[in-house]
C-alpha cells in the first residue's frame, strides 16, 4: 500500500476545496505497480471543507485527520476580532508564538509521515507563501524523508516586503529544499511565483480540472429574457460593482443573478449602487449556492469581471461545464481558459463600457451565445477535464 498526503489550510470552503474534492475522487485505486493507494487527508482546526470531504469518505476510502491548529489569519484579515484592543490581542499573540506553532506544525507532519508511511505529499496552498499550516507541512514532510513532496500553488504569490526581505528569502530557499517541486494551477500564477519572489525555478503547471457531462443542462422554461449569472465572493476585487454600471447599458430585458456571500458592506454598496442607476429591479442576490452548476442552468451568460489577480476561475470550468458562454476581464489565469471571441470574450478589467459591449452581442444573438457555450464546452473536454487534472497528479507521485 502506496500512501500519499493531502494537505490544505483553508477556513471557508473555495476553489481549492472543489479541486480537492475532485481530485480525491477520481484519483486512482491502484498505483503503477498494482499497489493500492491510501489516500491522507490532513486539514486545520475550522476548516470550512469538513462536512463536504467527510461525505466523499463514505464514498471511498480517505482518511481525514484535523490538526488540533486554528488559522487565525483570515480572522484578522476579515476583521472578524473588531477593531479594538481584541484585535491587538489577538495580532500580538499571532506574532509572538508564530514561530512556536510553526515548529510544533512541522514535528506533528514529520510524525504523521513517519506514522503512515507517507511516499507522496501534496500541500495545497491557497496563494505563495501560503499558510503556515502547509509550509510546516513541506518542512515535516522533508525532515520525515518524504520522496516525493509538493506544494501545489493556487493563488497569488505575495511580494515581499522590504522589512522582511532576508525572512522571505530565507523561506523560498527552505521551501525549494524542502520540495521536489512546486506546482501552479495557471501559467500566470506560475509567473507571479518566479517574478515576485526568490524562487529560481518556474513551477509547473496544472490546470484544474472538473467532470465533463454528457448530457446537456435544459432550461426549465424558455423565456424571453436574457440573465447574467455571477457566482463567488462579494469582494471589491472580483469587480461586481463594474457589472452593476455595465446594466444600465444593456437593454431593460437583461438582469443580473448574484450568487455567493462575503462582505455585507460591499452588497450595501452595490444595492445602493443598483438603486441609484436604477436598475435595482433587475438585480437579484442568490445568496451562497453549494451547487453552483446546478444554477447556471437559469443563466444566459456568467461573467466574472475581476480587477484585480485570478489565479485560476473554477467558475469558468463550472460554466464551461454547462455549456454557457462566458465573459472575463483580461487578468491573470483567466486569460489561458478562455479563447476570445471563440469560448467567450476576454474584456478589459475595470471598463464598464468594454464589459457592457460584450454582453451585448449575446443578448443580441443567442445564436452566438450557444455557439460560444458550445464551443467552451469542447475546450473542457480537451483542456480542463478532470481525468487530464488526476493524470498529472499521478505521474508526479509515481
């Protein structure tokens, strides 16, 4: 038996969640040599993962394991612990035992290794340097004599700061020590990696990938309207208040799904930015859906039109998916899973102009639309199917 380690830090569920979820589950029962693989699980205390991965544990076998270790970093971000002498508690503790939780975090993986036999480890980072909780994993996973071992990177590389110079170098040349390589999910992620910070080799790259469906997902009722269809974050960075100011633009018969949560300011802001165009109306908040694809049936088109750095956009695979055309702005990984003009359109971030033009020419041909749908739906078969994903996870552990 062939055991091999998963790994992620992450307090809400998210893209790496759906990668995760479908790279265990598709991953091979046998490896190469006719062994079984045991498949390890290890994600931190309040991951937001949980219940989804212990319902993929009754479908076969995976071990799940919860570090007793609480990422308090998203919370501080979020300004979950207020603003007040909570918050400076909580940031000075932080600091002060970093440097303790981050030794304890690499002895409990160097024994989780030794304890399971571990051979391949994968840490599933959500940007660069990522948590701690998956650089101790590479660290433990090193010092145990883990032969393979990976950081798969999901997200933006942070640039250092100029203080902390002599740290960051310190760490990208623990972690290029530590791993047998580092793997990104898009080529401008790769980019970000290699640019911004000291690492010297550019790491590979593998797409993410999702199921390609056969049969093809029917409106359940024709209609004459025409809806766009946003799925993720309420964030000023994924730039939905752009989509806002592109309606006014488009005929009174186009209106707007907005599916997800996030910040409460950020929807007050653009209910009162929907009501001052005067297209509240033609506005609607979904909420969070767990089945994003399952949605996208009742939409014409998902646009995602972010302003600032995309790794990736599983939503773009979900919709591709579903055989919807899409619109995105012409930043990061987006750029390589959408063709312009081909599987959609690629638009400039942060006009409103350029967004409302594209939109325009499918609310005036739907013909086009399914054209487009089609075509994207072609291109996840090729590119970003899930097989293709597993595969090249696989060959890296054999």
């Amino acid at each position: 038996m062939t055991s091999i380690l998963f790994v992620a830090q992450s307090p809400t569920q998210g893209g790496v969640v759906t990668v995760l979820t479908h790279l265990l589950r598709h991953w091979p029962q046998l490896d190469a040599g006719g062994e079984e693989w045991r498949l390890i699980l290890v994600l931190n205390k309040g991951h937001g993962g949980l219940a989804k991965f212990r319902v993929l544990a009754q479908q076969r076998p995976l071990t799940i394991i919860e570090a007793p270790m609480w990422d308090l970093t998203p919370g501080l971000y979020s300004g979950a612990y207020g603003k007040g002498l909570r918050s400076l508690m909580v940031r000075v503790f932080h600091r002060l035992f970093a440097p303790i939780q981050w030794l304890w975090a690499t002895a409990f993986f160097a024994r989780l290794c030794q304890q399971y036999g571990v051979a391949v480890s994968f840490s599933h980072n959500g940007g660069y340097p990522g948590g701690m909780f998956n650089r101790a994993a590479v660290i433990g996973a090193k010092l145990a004599g883990v032969r393979r071992n990976f950081m798969v990177i999901h997200g933006l590389a942070r640039h250092p700061r100029w203080l902390t110079l002599p740290v960051d170098w310190v760490h990208d040349r623990l972690t290029e020590w530590a791993t047998t390589g580092l793997v990104a999910v898009s080529s401008a992620c790769a980019q970000t990696v290699k640019a911004d910070r000291f690492i010297t080799t550019l790491p590979l790259v593998i797409y993410n990938g999702v199921p390609v469906r056969a049969q093809r997902s029917l409106q359940e009722f024709v209609r004459e309207d025409f809806i766009i269809g946003f799925f993720g974050e309420l964030n000023p960075h994924k730039g939905l208040h752009i989509l806002v100011a592109a309606l006014p633009k488009l005929p009174a018969r186009v209106g707007l799904r907005i599916f997800g949560k996030g910040s409460e300011c950020y929807a007050d802001r653009l209910q009162a930015e929907a009501l001052a165009l005067g297209v509240k109306d033609r506005v609607k908040f979904c909420g969070f859906v767990a089945d994003a694809a399952e949605k996208m049936a009742h939409v014409d088109v998902v646009v995602l039109p972010s302003i600032e750095f995309e790794s990736f956009g599983m939503v773009l695979l979900e919709a591709m998916q579903n055989r919807k055309p899409v619109v995105v702005s012409n930043i990061g990984g987006m750029k390589e899973i959408v063709q312009h003009g081909a599987t959609g359109y690629v638009v400039t971030a942060g006009s409103e102009e350029a967004l409302a033009g594209a939109i325009l020419k499918l609310v005036n041909d739907r013909g086009l639309a399914d054209r487009l749908g089609e075509a994207g739906y072609e291109r996840l078969q090729s590119h970003f199917s899930v097989e293709r994903m597993v595969s090249a996870y696989v060959a890296l552990a054999r």
